[in-house]
C-alpha cells in the first residue's frame, strides 16, 4: 500500500541541472512550441512551462501535446523542482483548448486516441510531484481549463475568460473536466457551468473558488504571472519533501472516506519522520533561526 501511495514520490535519478531549452516541434514552421525555463537566484527551484503556439492561440494539437508530455516526463526525475509553474507567451491567451481544426481533419478512432492522449496529459499534471500552479492572464477555454484544473493552485487576471465549453461545440469535457471541476466547485455547480458552457471572468471565477488568486491585469498582460511567481515564492522556503508528501496525502485522501484518508495521512507523516529536514525544522525552531532546508 505504501509503494502505491507514494509512486509519485520515487526517488529521482541522479540530478543534472536542466537548461533552459525548448522542446522541439514538427510544425510546419518548425518553431518549439513550449520552452521550459529553471530560474535561478531568488527563484531557484521554481521551473516555468512557457506554452507559445500564438498561431493557434496556444490550442492543444498533436505537437504541444507531445511536447507537454516530453517536458513533464523530464521535470519529473529532477528533485530540484520545487514548483512547477504553467504560463503562456501569448498575450492575450492562457490555452484556447483542443485544436479543433486539427481534430476536423482526423477520424473518428484518431479522435478518440488524441483525447486519450490529452486525458492521458492532464493526469500527469495532476500527478507532478511538486507543486504546480496555472498562471491565466488571458482566454483558458475547454482543454485550457482543464489543464489549469489540473494544476493545485490556479491564478487569474480579473479580465481572463475561462469556462468548459464543449457543450456550446456539440461536444463535452473529454480531458477531466467532468470530474476535475466538480471536486473542485461541488456537483451543482460543476453540472451548471457544463449544462450552459458559461464563460467566467477572473473576478466571478474567484467568487467560485474555481481560482485562489485574481489579480487586476497590467499593460504587459503578465499580471497572474508575477502573481503565481509570488505564490511560488512562499512555497520555496518550505521544506520539499514534507510539501511533496502533503501533496500526496491530500490528493489520495480526497478519493477516500476520512478513515481512509487518515491512514493515508499516517503513512505520509511516517515517510516524512526520518528526513534530515524534519531534524532541522526542529533544531531551527529551538535555535530561533531559519529553517535551512535542502530536500533530505
């Protein structure tokens, strides 16, 4: 039962620091169409996913996909990564969903592959082991949602537009938004926002609790960016491996009765005892002086 609770929390490869690099992309241009980022001094930890296919406003076809799952798989392994942050490079848009002129061109049976490969995408963002946050500063429709739902924390621009609007399309959430948006919103809700494909602002979608922060949008259009960096900002200092497990013991304990939940709980808190961080917390505390944690 341990082994299966904490698959997500295997030990990584030996670490090699990851470059700023861009994935590569067989479109037509041939441009990348993500670009991961590590930042380094005060934001060392923090790795950035920059999605930048502005000629389809950041739609999610066979490339970006690809190119998601490659990034992801990679960023897994890295211990280093303290916070995985989702932003875009076009202003304007977060993700304007699945690419549906490129789905028109396909088949019924490649249709249904490519939403499991996109379910499949969804699933690993959910499952990173560190901490992820969507930053929308502008349109995050359909799969755009969904993948920000994907994410544990979620920041706005009042002015972005967000909703799960399939339905307007003849076509339903495919990508986890049927269950993703109602354990986040309650059922009710959940069923009203996918009944009427209703557009959200980020100032409504706060109101719901469907995103932790808004913020006001500023000329650059960048606004929930520097927010959620913010956000990230106060989740370095912690200790990575007591933040990785609480990860792990919320996410499992929610598909669970509480007693459930509280066994998966124990289980968490029992990896988490032996750590050198759990040492140094409490030497910390009685020296009264920062924490200095370092992932062991």
């Amino acid at each position: 039962m341990l082994r299966a609770l904490t698959g997500a929390l295997r030990l990584p490869r030996p670490w090699r620091p990851l470059q700023t690099r861009s994935c590569a992309s067989d479109g037509a241009a041939g441009d990348p169409e993500i670009q991961v980022r590590v930042l380094a001094g005060p934001d060392q930890g923090i790795t950035e996913i920059l999605m930048n296919r502005p000629s389809a406003r950041n739609a999610l076809g066979n490339v970006l996909v690809s190119e998601l799952l490659e990034a992801l798989a990679r960023l897994r392994e890295d211990q280093q990564v303290r916070v995985l942050l989702f932003r875009s490079g076009v202003k304007g848009v977060f993700c304007a969903g699945a690419d549906l002129k490129e789905r028109e061109q396909m088949s019924e049976a490649e249709v249904g592959i490519f939403v499991q490969r996109l379910r499949g995408l969804m699933n690993e963002i959910a499952a990173f082991p560190a901490p992820t946050i969507a930053a929308m500063d502008g349109f995050a429709l359909g799969g755009g949602l969904e993948l920000a739902l994907a994410c544990d924390l979620r920041v706005a621009a009042s002015s972005a537009v967000m909703g799960l609007i399939e339905t307007t399309r003849g076509l339903l959430p495919g990508a986890g938004g049927t269950q993703r948006l109602p354990r986040c919103l309650g059922v009710a809700l959940a069923k009203e926002l996918i009944f009427t494909g209703r557009r959200l602002s980020g100032a409504q979608a706060q109101a719901l609790g469907l995103v932790n922060h808004t913020v006001p949008q500023n000329e650059e259009g960048n606004a929930a960016y520097h927010r959620a960096r913010a956000l990230a900002q106060e989740i370095l200092p912690q200790a990575p491996i007591a933040v990785r497990l609480g990860k792990v013991a919320i996410d499992r304990g929610m598909d669970v009765d509480i007693a459930s939940g509280m066994a998966i709980e124990g289980i968490c808190y029992a990896q988490n005892i032996p750590t050198q961080d759990r040492l140094e917390g409490m030497a910390a505390f009685r020296e009264k002086r920062p924490p200095r944690f370092v992932g062991k």
